[in-house]
C-alpha cells in the first residue's frame, strides 16, 4: 500500500491506471477505522482494479461545540487496518491541499438545499453543506469510477447521490449496509468515547429500529406510529436522550406525513452521555410487501 499525501502524485497514479484500462474505486474516511469502513473497502475491492481510502478529519463539517479537536486520530492503526483490507493507496491530503485559503477562506460550497433540512441536517446546520465539498474536492483529486458510503448515514448517502445526479458527475455511488456489534450497535468511531454504562445502553438505538421493522413487518403504515414507536423504546433507556426520531421519504428526504411511500427511511439521533449517535432503517414496499436495509 502506498500512503499520497500530495494530489499530483496521486492524479500521476490514478492516470496511468486509466490508461490501462483500470477501474479506481475511492472510499472516503475521517480515519479511526473500523469493520464499517473496512467492508466499504472489501466492495471497492472487489469491484476496482485500484482501491483509494482517503482519511482526512474534515474541519468544515463539525459544527462549533463538537468533538472535531478530540475526534479519534491514528494513523498507524488505520494504515495497517487498510492495508490488510487491500487498500492500495491511503491519501492523506493536508488541510492546506484541501482549504488552500483555509476553511474560513473557502468562499464557494456545493449546497444541499432542502436534502439537508431536516434530520441530521436541522441538528447539524451546515453540515452537509460541508461532507458535500469535501466530497466533490475528493471526487476531483481521485476522479474515481465508484465512490463507497455506508447506509448508516443514510442522509449523507442520499444526498451524494443527489450531488453526482445534479452536478453530472461521473462516479457511480455504492452504499454499503450498516456494519453492527454483536447486539446490533451501530459501529461508529465515536463509540470508543462511550463509558461501560453507556455503552451497554446504546443498542437501545438499534433496538428502537426494530420494534419499528416489526411494526413495518406487521402491517403497519402510518409514519407517525413508527416516530413514536422508536420514541417510546429510546425513552424507556433513560440513559440515553433521543433528540430525534423522524421518518423520510427517501425521494427528497422530506419527513412523511401519512403513509409509508415507496421508500422511505426511519432515522434517529440520540445522546448517550456526551457522545451522540445516530442510526437508520431503510423501509422499501413493493406490491405492498416490506423489505429493509
Ligand atoms: P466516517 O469516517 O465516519 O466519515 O465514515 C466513512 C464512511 O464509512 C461513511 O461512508 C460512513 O457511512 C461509513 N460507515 C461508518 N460506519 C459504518 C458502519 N457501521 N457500517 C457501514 N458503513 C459505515
């Protein structure tokens, strides 16, 4: 595995893959690896003739009061975590190579519009304003063929999509599903912040999901009851401080009021002591037969 700091390298790599005939695949990471982000990897390699993981802590998309200063870093963990998942090259571009007049000099953005509204979108103003720039700034550097998301940021993974569709990029968007613990929670690499006590609480996310699959399995249709149904199971974990339970629709990420439509998707957010995790369950309908990612 080659570790690419410099962008000009790393174009001069990626072209002669191309013009080889090659395919290049690119899994974009903050760091702090774990099974989530290496099965995004394990796809991009079975699909790709060259896998690029880029790791970059992006300061633009945490938002003032959040952990940007103590989120996870370590580099000799993540390189050898990626190199064993078949990664060929690890890019780790600075801050200067992506804000090249620094974050607060960064005058133009790729705006989300009403995908970022609501959810993780109205808890994190600016947020997804920020993942989309870094994401299109890493589409340019790697010019990939397919770029690798997890379905456990669900609204992150459909407003990518929406991004490449509205701006013609040429990268094909693969999500990948949620990678969970043994006792279905969600991985995440601010899991390590949690205390033994939270994070025995912290399934209850994942548990909430399911009583709302169950629901969904059952019969039930109406959006509402599914919002209180993961309303109900999180408020019965007192630890854990749901700061909200919304269903969207998945074409255009506005909250459902009514029935399910064809897709849709139940997301929540809750605070487990001072860390805050979120978590999604993904409702298709056929012929009015559920199934879930
Ligand atoms: P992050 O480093 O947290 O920005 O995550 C990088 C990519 O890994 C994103 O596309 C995430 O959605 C994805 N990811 C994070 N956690 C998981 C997980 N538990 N299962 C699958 N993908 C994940």
């Amino acid at each position: 595995m080659q570790e690419i700091a410099d962008p000009i390298l790393l174009r001069a790599l990626v072209g002669d893959v191309r013009a080889r005939g090659g395919t290049i695949g690119l899994v974009p990471t903050l760091g702090a690896l774990h099974a989530g982000h290496l099965a995004l990897a394990n796809a991009a390699r079975t699909e790709n003739s060259l896998v690029v993981m880029s790791i970059f802590v992006n300061p633009t998309q945490f938002g003032a009061g959040e952990d940007f200063n103590r989120y996870p870093r370590n580099l000799p963990r993540d390189r050898s975590l990626a190199a064993e998942a078949g990664v060929d090259v690890l890019f780790v571009p600075s801050a200067e190579t992506m804000y090249p007049d620094g974050p607060a000099g960064q005058l133009v953005w790729v705006d989300p519009g009403a995908l970022a509204v609501h959810g993780e979108g109205a808890a994190r103003p600016s947020h997804f304003r920020a993942v989309a720039t870094v994401v299109a700034k890493l589409f340019h550097l790697v010019q990939p063929d397919r770029a690798y998301f997890g379905q456990k940021d669900g609204q992150q993974a459909a407003i990518v999509r929406q991004m490449v569709r509205d701006l013609l990029l040429p990268v094909e968007i693969r999500v990948i599903p949620t990678v969970r613990e043994h006792d279905g929670l969600a991985l995440s690499s601010r899991n390590v912040y949690l205390s033994p006590a939270e994070r025995a609480a912290a399934p209850v996310l994942a548990r909430a999901l399911g009583v709302a699959r169950a629901a969904v399995a059952a019969g039930e249709r109406e959006a509402e009851t599914l919002r209180r149904l993961v309303r109900e199971t999180v408020d019965d974990e007192p630890p854990v401080d749901l700061e909200y339970a919304e269903v969207f629709d998945l074409a255009g990420l506005a909250p459902v009021t009514g029935t399910l439509p064809a897709e849709s998707m139940v997301a929540l957010a809750a605070r487990v002591g001072g860390t805050r995790l979120i978590d999604n369950l993904v409702i298709r309908l056929q012929n009015g037969e559920p199934s879930f990612d």
